[in-house]
C-alpha cells in the first residue's frame, strides 16, 4: 500500500481556489451598475443563446461568469428557489438577501468538500428596490462568500482593472444611457491594456427598471433600442417600454 | 417549506438536477405535500356547504379576446361573498376565468400562473398558447377525485394567440377535456343563460367596446334568471370584471369603464327589463 503524500489543509483550499480562479478568469466579465431607474446588467457575450444575465425573480435578477454548465444549474437552483418560496408564503417573501444566503451556502458547501471539485464561477444576484437606496446588489465569489455591493460591480476574466474604471467614472442618478456607455468602455478595456470597441451585437444587455408597470421589472433590452442607447447622447431618454423601440421577435 | 432541509443550508440536490421546466413536475418531485392532486378527501357525508363561483363569459373580436365574470360567490342560498374576483391574468397574454369550488380553484389559478412564469423563466420562451391550455387541462384532470365528491373547478381559458394573430377560447369539463370555442362561450351556473344571450347578440365583427357590451349583457341576463349569479350592484359599485387580449397583451377594465357600460346597460333596461331584441327572422 502506497503512503499519500501529506498535503497541509491551507495548500490543500488555496490549490483549489486557484483552481477555481483561473477557471472563472478565462472567461469574458460581466458588469453591474445601479442608474437613476434600477439596475442595469452588461455582459460580453456574443451568444443569443446562452444567457449570462437571467430573470430570477419580480424584482430579482441574476448575473454569472465562469463554466456555463456550472451556473446554469445554479439559476435553475434559484428560479427553482424563489417561486417554491413565492408559492408558499408570498411574492413579497422572497428576496435577493434570501437567495444569496443560499447560493453562498451551496457554493461554500461545494468549495469545502474533498469529494466535489469547486465550482469555477462567480455570481451576482440584484433586486431593484423602490428608490435607488433600496436596491441591493450581492457579489458571491467561488468560495461561497457574500461581498454586498454598491455603485457598479465586475466579475470574470479582467474584473480588477474593470473594476477600478468603474470605480472612478460611476456616479449616482446616471441614466440608462450614460451607464450603458461606461459599461460599454469598461468591458472593452483588456488586461494587457488594449482597448476595444464593443458594439451591440457584442453585448447582452437586460435590466430591472422599478418605473416599469408590470410586476416583473426584468426587462432585456435587444436589438434597435440597445444600439440606439448606445449611440444616445447622454440626454437621451431612459424609457425601456417604449414599445417603438422594440425588435420584432 | 424551506429550502433549507439539509443541514448545510445549501440547495437540495432535486434544486441543482437538471430536468423538467414544469414548476408542477418539481413540486411532485421535490415536496409532492404541496400540490393539491396529491390530497385525499375523506368520504363526504351528504353536501357540504363551500364558497362556489359562478358565471364565466368570453367573446372573441377581431384583434382580440374579452373575458368576464361576475361577482358572486355562494355557499348554498348563502352569498358567501358579492365581490369575489374570479377572472384573473395567466400571463401576459392570456387569462383564466373560473367557476367552481372557489378556494380550489383560486389556488389553481395561483399554480397555473406560476406553472407558466416558471416555464418562461427556465427556458427564456413562451409556451404557446396551445400548450398554456394543454397544461390547464392536465391541472384540471389532477382535481378529479375532488369533482367527483362535490368540489369541481371548470374554468374559462383565453389568449391572445401570438403566431396566428387572433384571439382564442379554451373551455373545459371536470375530466380535463379541452374545447376550443369559436366566437363565445360561457362556464358555470348562469352560462346556459349567458349563452343563450350571446347567441343571440354575437357577431362576427364586433368591435372590442361592443365585445365588452356583449358579455356585461350576457352576465347581465345570467343574473336575471340564475340566483347564483350577481348583477351589477350600482349601490355598492361592484361591477363584473371585465378583460381584455390583445396584441398588446393583458388589460383589465378600470371600475370607471366597467361602470360606464354597466350604466348603459342599466339605463336602456329600465326600458326594456328583457334587454335588446334580435330579428325574428
């Protein structure tokens, strides 16, 4: 019989979040700001169909980077969370703090246990409040942390350097339009500091607007409008109902 | 229930595995406890005396679908309640209008809505309306046991139909068997009179206001001869509701408009108690 090698427990966690780490850094990021009307999630992605950026929830919404296996699961997990909770108690009953505990309860779980490999990805979970101060805004890394949020936010491949741009150029009561810009540049800057210019087939774009009348604040914002928001100047207006705008689907 | 059953607090594995879009199929899977088909009645002895809903209505115009119900709920003679709502919303474009045991079938509508929101959720598509009736009508067959003893749910099902651009009814008896209707159809106590109204009143290119009139016409004739159902109580302002489908979705009279064509109705029927005449031949 062969003797294992002894590997520490601090070796053993830290091999494992590099694992995971690198995992989540080959992948493209994902930003999310807070504008006048909600919040606003962009995404590099090219795909149609394969989402980064999904509905969970009334007010709820959900953004991930990293193994697109991995975090599908995860947002089924959540989709599957907060309507058997909405379904028990009420709609008013489920809520992104809720839905954070138990996604940071499963990814730590995961992360922790020899058995399992850790899961390469990073997530965050929003909810539109009724004013901006209400709005919550959750990161949770692979590790099965909670980071609460405030302004903007990046995760994946480049989100340090995202990150710090975001930082310097947000600012409260921006419109859809202004933010939709700096999320915009902030995405196209590379680690090796090139710049891109990303166009509007290049990003998914969907936000949860509180003005909007439905119960459902999710709305994606497709095609026409996007480029159009793209374009805008910073005047322009920050409406995503306005029904001649909207791509024919 | 909680999500959190284990002791870790992490989701249980049935939340992670991929499977079924059907909120219902997750249910059954995961807490089977929580879906009304899985519940067993004790043999009932003689009737029992439970809040009912009564009259349902629809009419279909180019452009779209109306549904309407009255306010009524009772409980043998009783009327257990006058404002009850009994159409509501099943999605955006489409809505569900029931008569039957009232708590049961409220509950119904709850899962349905759900059922159909949580599709949209998993799969980021709408199911069509086909399969939005299709799905009832297997909600509809879990109750029968209920029916059976008493405690049917038969509702009214309309949409506004996306790929062929027109409105569309859906009617169902207590086994779940579905029936598309064309131009009208009516469900519960007082539908035999609603029909009977509409049937003589309906045509085939009315206009969405004239649709709505119609069907206020029609709950009003149900009540006139059927106890179970309520009239427009002007005193108390309770008015049926009123919805209508289109292509730009789901939208619910306000209680100004209702009582506006409720007003109208009233007036011209303090002339004539029997409402419009059709031709005799």
């Amino acid at each position: 019989m062969s003797t294992p090698f002894y590997v520490s427990p601090q070796q053993a966690m830290a091999d494992r979040a590099e694992y995971a780490r690198k995992g989540i850094a080959r992948g493209r990021s994902v930003v999310v700001l807070q504008y006048t009307d909600g919040i606003v999630f962009v995404a590099e992605n090219p795909s149609r169909a394969l989402h980064k950026v999904s509905e969970i929830y009334d007010r709820i919404a959900f953004a991930a980077v990293g193994k697109y296996n991995e975090f599908e699961n995860l947002r089924i997990g959540g989709v599957r969370y907060a309507d058997l909770r909405g379904y028990t108690y009420d709609r008013e009953d489920v809520t992104a703090r809720g839905l954070a505990n138990v996604y940071a309860q499963t990814l730590g779980t995961i992360f922790s246990s020899v058995g399992e490999k850790p899961y390469e990805v990073e997530l965050i979970v929003a909810e539109v409040g009724a004013a901006a101060e209400d709005d919550q805004i959750y990161r949770l890394p692979h590790d099965g942390s909670i980071v609460d949020e405030h302004g903007a936010v990046a995760v994946g491949g480049n989100s340090d350097s995202i990150g710090a741009y975001l930082d310097q150029r947000h600012r409260d009561g921006m419109t859809l339009a202004e933010a939709l810009k700096l999320a915009a540049e902030s995405l196209g800057r590379d680690s090796n500091g090139g710049e891109r210019t990303l166009t509007a087939e290049q990003l998914e774009v969907a936000v949860l607007d509180r003005t909007r009348p439905q119960q459902r604040k999710f709305k994606r914002i497709l095609g026409r409008q996007l480029a159009r928001l793209l374009e805008a100047d910073s005047a322009a207006t920050t409406k995503t109902d306005d029904p001649s705008d909207e791509e024919e689907e | 229930m909680e999500a959190n059953t284990r002791s870790t607090g992490r989701l249980p594995a049935a939340f992670l595995t991929p499977g079924s879009s059907s909120f219902i199929d997750f249910l059954g899977e995961h807490s089977p406890d929580l879906l009304p088909r899985n519940r067993s009645l004790p043999p009932l002895q003689g009737a029992v005396e439970i809040p009912h809903g009564t009259t349902i209505v629809a009419a279909t115009f180019p452009g779209g679908v109306i549904l309407a119900g009255d306010r009524r709920a009772t409980m043998g003679n009783i009327i257990a309640q006058r404002d009850i709502e009994k159409v509501f919303p099943a999605d955006e474009y489409s809505a569900v209008g029931i008569a039957g045991t009232a708590g049961l079938a409220v509950e119904m509508v709850r899962l349905f809505q759900l059922e159909l929101e949580h599709y949209e959720k998993i799969e980021g598509a709408v199911l069509s309306l086909e399969g939005k009736a299709n799905r009832l009508s297997t909600m509809i067959r879990g109750n029968l046991g209920m029916a059976l003893q008493g405690l049917a749910v038969v509702p009214l099902f309309a949409g506004y139909d996306v790929d062929r651009e027109k409105g569309r009814i859906f009617s169902y008896d207590v086994t779940g068997g579905r029936s598309e209707e064309h131009g009208f159809a009516s469900t519960g106590s007082g539908s035999v009179f609603a029909r009977g109204s509409m049937k003589k009143l309906y045509r085939k290119d009315l206009t969405e206001d004239q649709a709505i009139t119609l069907v206020v016409q029609a709950l009003y004739d149900a009540a006139d001869d059927d106890s179970a159902t309520g009239g427009p109580d002007l005193a108390r302002r309770i008015y049926p509701i009123v919805t209508v489908i289109t292509d730009e979705g789901f939208r619910r009279l306000t209680e100004d408009e209702s009582s506006d064509v409720v007003r109208a109705i009233h007036e011209r029927r303090l002339e004539q108690p029997d409402g419009p005449r059709a031709e005799l031949l």
